[in-house]
C-alpha cells in the first residue's frame, strides 16, 4: 500500500515538472517570437534608410556628418549578432535618425520632395510599430523572467538551461520617435 502512494506521488511529481516544463519553453518560445517582430521592424527601418540618405544627400550635401552618423549606425545594426548588440545599435540609429530629421528642418526643399516625404512617413509609421514591438517584447520578457523566478521553477529553471532573458531599455534620448514635421 505504502509503495502505491510512493508511487502516485512520484508520478504527480513527474506530471507537474513536465507541466512546469512545457510552461518554461512556451514562454521562451514567446520571448524569441516577440524579438522576431522587434527585429523584424527594425529590419524594415535598416531598408528605408538608405533611400532616406540619397535623397536627402542631394539637397544637403554639405551636412555628410549627419549622413555619415545615419550610415555608421545603420552598419551597426547589421554587425550587430544578438539582441543586446541590436538593441545598442538601434539607439544609435534612432539618435542618428533624430539628426537626420532636424537637417531635413533646415532644408525646405528637401522636405518639400515628394520621395522624402513619403520615405519619411514610411520611417514614422515603423518607428511607431518598433515602439509597440518593445513594449511587446518588454511585456513577453517580464512574464518569462517572472516563471522562471518564481517558485517551484526556480528549482528547475537553471537546471533545464532556462536564463534570465534581458528587456529592451532604450536610453532617455532615444525613447521619442524621430519627428517628422512638414
């Protein structure tokens, strides 16, 4: 009798570390789907910009600094090999943005061009959906940080390989989307 709830209890134990398990992988898989759509967007950032650069390279030839800043952060981004590198160099590139708007301010011509404009409007509605992905992907991270810290899964969590997966924290000069005025 004793070796039979020896037993039951052994096998509620194995039920519930499998369920605790499945939990722990849905939530990273969760976790890895959300960055896919942050990295998907700014992937389509990284393709508008250079469009943005050669047009404004024509009306504001002299400002190459702004243009030079545009294009370094933009390699940043594909020399980046992981998140963390990715979300650096995504700050960089939304500063590096920031300026590019402000030169496209001073060049009336330039924000008159149609291919801009439109450019410009492409660019803002994508930094409006990376901000969105972020607060998704933030979202996703702190309830799989949160399972796996919590109890019972902190017995488990290192043991299964399940680590503590990092938020996307932008710096204060880089959490307003570039602005794009005509």
């Amino acid at each position: 009798m004793t070796g039979l709830i020896v037993a039951a209890v052994a096998a509620c134990a194995v039920v519930a570390l499998i369920v605790l398990y499945n939990n722990m992988v849905k939530l990273r898989n969760k976790v890895d789907n959300a960055w896919s759509q942050v990295d998907v967007q700014m992937q389509r950032r990284f393709d508008l910009i250079p469009n943005m650069v050669e047009t404004a390279k024509g009306y504001a030839a002299h400002e190459s600094k702004t243009l030079e800043g545009v294009t370094a952060a933009r390699s940043a981004f594909t020399t980046a090999t992981d998140a963390r590198g990715k979300m650096a160099a995504d700050t960089a590139l939304t500063g590096a943005l920031r300026g590019l708007f402000a030169v496209s301010e001073a060049y009336p011509e330039l924000k008159a061009d149609e291919n801009f404009r439109q450019l410009s409007a492409e660019l803002s509605d994508t930094e409006d959906k990376i901000s969105y992905m972020r607060q998704s992907y933030n979202d996703t991270v702190m309830k799989y940080n949160t399972a796996i810290q919590t109890f019972p899964a902190v017995l488990f969590a290192k043991m299964f390989g399940f680590e503590e997966r990092e938020s996307f924290d932008a710096v204060a000069a880089a959490s307003d989307a570039p602005r794009v005025s005509f």
